[in-house]
C-alpha cells in the first residue's frame, strides 16, 4: 500500500521558498519513526532538567495582599518542592500567626533581623498598597548581598506559567519585556507552522482517510464539522474538525462541551480523547487562518461575551489561533466562565513570553498528550479555588476606588470582525 504514496511532496507553494522534499517509498515511515524517536527524548529531556532543577528554595513573602494569597494558594496546590515559603512578613499580624497556613515572622521593621534567621534566596513583595512605607534600606542591603528580591506578579508567573490578569494594572503590560508577535518572530513562527503542517498532513493522511470511513460507518451526518471561530483580529473563519457529535435537533444549544456529552458518537469519545478530532485543522494552518502553536480560537457567539467578562480577552486575537497552545496543554478544556478565565491567564502568558523554544515545548507536551490519551474534555489543572483577587472569577468593572481597571484592552470587535452564533 505505500508503495503506492506519491514519491514527491512539492513545498513550494507553501513555503514560498522553492524547496522540493522528496520522499522514496520507504522514506516516510522512517520520518515517522524519527519524529516519535525525537518526541520521546525531548520529553524525557524536559523531565530531566525539571529533576535536576534545585528544590526547597526558601522564600519570603512582604505583605498578605489578595495577591500574596493566591501566590501562596497555587504554589501549595501544584506540589512542587521547587520552593518553600519561609514564612511571611506584614505589619498586621494575622490571627493565629499563620496566613494561608504560612507563618507570620514579624513586621517589616523588623525585616533585617528576620533576614539573619530565615536566610532566604528570594524575597517576593505583595504588598497591597506601595504607599505603605517599604524597608527600601533593608530591601536594597539584601539586594546586594545577593538575595533577589522580586515583585509578587512577575513571581507568580515564573512559577505557575500565568499571568494574574486581575492583579494587572495596564501599565505593567506597557513596560513589560516580551510581546514578540511581529516581524522576524512573526514570520519565524508562520513558517514553521507552514512545514509541521504540511509534513503532518502527508504523514497522517492513510489516517485522515480511516477515521473518515470510520465517522461515516459508525453515526449519521457529515464528515467533517464545520464551525465559525474568532481568528486573528477576531475575523471568523470556518474551523475544520472530524464530526465527534450526533448533529444537533435545530433547537438552539449550549456551546460547552458538558452540555453536550450526550450527543457524543462511540468513534467521536475516542477520536476526542486522543485528540484526533483536531487534525482536519492542519488544513487551516495551510490556509492561513491558524498556526500549529496559539490560543485556542473561540466560538464567535462565546467570543462576544469573553470580550465583555474576561479582562484583557482582546490581547488573544492579536496572534493567530493555534491547533494548539500553552493554556491547552498545561489546563485543558473549560466548560464554563471561570474556567475560561483561568486559561485566559496561560494565554496571556503564551503571547508575552513566545519563541520558538516555546512552542517546540508545547508542540512536544501536545504530542505526549495525544500518545497517552489524555486529551478529553477535561480540567487537567484546576484552579485551587476561586481567585482571590477578584471574586467571583470573571472580572469586574472598575470603580471609583478600585486600584486594579477591568480591561479588555482591545476594544470590541466591529461588525466586519465578527459573526453571530451560527
């Protein structure tokens, strides 16, 4: 049977570069093995770095602000023993002692003494007001002694892989590093896209072609569903995917996965879990309405009310969809409100931080994602709870003595960028 596969795959037209891979009989089998081959010592590499990377550094926290809770809350529920909190230092003493279950160490005029016993690597400050007086002299003595001493939202990030968007003030994102989605990185990121694409749409078509013999043997309808999503700029495009569904009666219907289980095939629960159904978008990639590594594009009915409830909701369209991405890997799906929020903060952090070593990683976690079937519409990550910062989770409007602005940021889609609800 691939004796008879085409010989030669012209790339040209999509690179536009003028390249011509060519492919003997035999030769695809052994890319196949390789690109599994490199998979598995990718991932085993990863893991590696995590192992050796240094455990049990203590931390300090200064302040007990909303901020300085939820640090605490997600650190304590990832399990990770990369970090330990010391303890933490404010000048309201909590009762107890203990706050969130960390002990409280003193005040912070008292922060020097307390830098004697504690010894730690790093001091995070989360204090809620920076009016407040800071021990700028025994803040600055540390600094210099070697101690980092780091504001609690860029901690955060660096530890949880998210960004706080509720603790976010406009004009941290202004001044932040980062935010590499144009030009050279731009264009780096579209033609790798490009050639994953078009090399796993070679690779994977004996299976295309299986799965779409099976969807129509095993339920009534179509093949492939199609389904308007918000893209770049919010324009709407139609989102290829296998059919994983019965289809639905004409009534209108909730666009959330839970709402809908009982409309799930036999073929689509599998096709689901080990996220087959998503391959058919290899062929949006080729058009240009996706890249293989970006936020998850929305349905354009949820797309419209994401913009009006989720803080900085409009930052995700200035970067091209992708097949997959960063909130899709280290959370999952999201079945309502709070849960989109929760992944809006990996897609934050997806668009500020991105590079190509990035999304190789996210690429490399999708495909361990895929071998071990762990792609069903489920929370993977969930949130310890709802978020301090600001309940409940989506966020609010501002008022006239709140510090921190509900922002879209970008405003709301004109009429010619988006669609209603199909």
């Amino acid at each position: 049977m691939f004796s008879k596969i085409p010989t030669a795959l012209d790339l040209a037209p999509l690179l536009f570069l003028g390249w011509q891979v060519n492919f003997a009989a035999g030769d695809l089998r052994v890319l196949s093995g390789a690109l599994v081959l490199a998979t598995v010592v990718m991932m085993a590499g990863i893991a590696t770095v995590r192992e050796l990377r240094p455990r049990g550094r203590r931390i300090l926290i200064l302040g007990s602000s909303p901020m300085a809770l939820k640090l605490i809350e997600d650190m304590h529920s990832s399990g990770s023993p990369r970090y330990i909190v010391a303890g933490i230092v404010d000048n309201t003493r909590p009762e107890g002692d203990t706050f969130a279950g960390v002990p409280w160490l003193g005040r912070s005029d008292e922060l020097a003494g307390i830098l004697v016993t504690v010894q730690p690597e790093r001091i995070v400050v989360a204090v809620a007001d920076r009016r407040d007086r800071l021990p700028l002299q025994t803040l600055l003595e540390a600094r210099v002694r070697g101690v980092i001493v780091e504001d609690a939202t860029d901690f955060y990030e660096t530890v949880t892989g998210k960004i706080a968007i509720e603790a976010l003030r406009p004009s941290m994102l202004i001044l932040a590093k980062g935010f590499r989605n144009h030009g050279a990185p731009e264009i780096n990121a579209r033609v790798v896209s490009m050639l994953a694409a078009a090399i796993g749409f070679v690779l994977c078509l004996p299976l295309l072609l299986i799965i779409a013999i099976a969807i129509k043997l095993d339920s009534r309808g179509s093949i492939l569903f199609v389904q308007e999503r918000a893209g770049r700029n919010g324009k709407p495009f139609g989102l290829l995917k296998f059919r994983t569904m019965h289809p639905a009666d004409g009534t209108p219907h909730s666009e959330w996965v839970t709402d809908n289980l009982h409309r799930i095939t036999r073929l689509g629960r599998w096709l689901r879990r080990f996220r087959l159904d998503e391959l058919p978008q290899l062929v949006n990639v080729l058009r240009g309405d996706m890249n293989m590594i970006g936020p998850r594009p929305h349905p354009v009915g949820n797309h419209a009310i994401f913009m009006e409830q989720i803080a900085y909701y409009g930052l995700r369209s200035t970067v091209r969809p992708g097949v997959t991405g960063w909130a899709q890997v280290r959370y999952g799906y999201a079945n309502n409100l709070e849960e989109e929020t929760e992944k809006m903060r990996y897609d934050l952090f997806y668009i500020k931080n991105r590079s190509l070593w990035l999304d190789y990683r996210i690429l490399f976690e999708t495909v361990g994602i895929m071998v071990f079937g762990q792609g069903a519409s489920e929370v993977r990550r969930p949130s310890p709870s709802r978020s301090v910062l600001a309940p409940p989770a989506v966020a609010r409007r501002r008022t006239a003595n709140e510090d921190v602005a509900y922002m879209p940021w970008i405003r709301r889609s004109t009429p010619e960028h988006s669609a209603s609800r199909q």
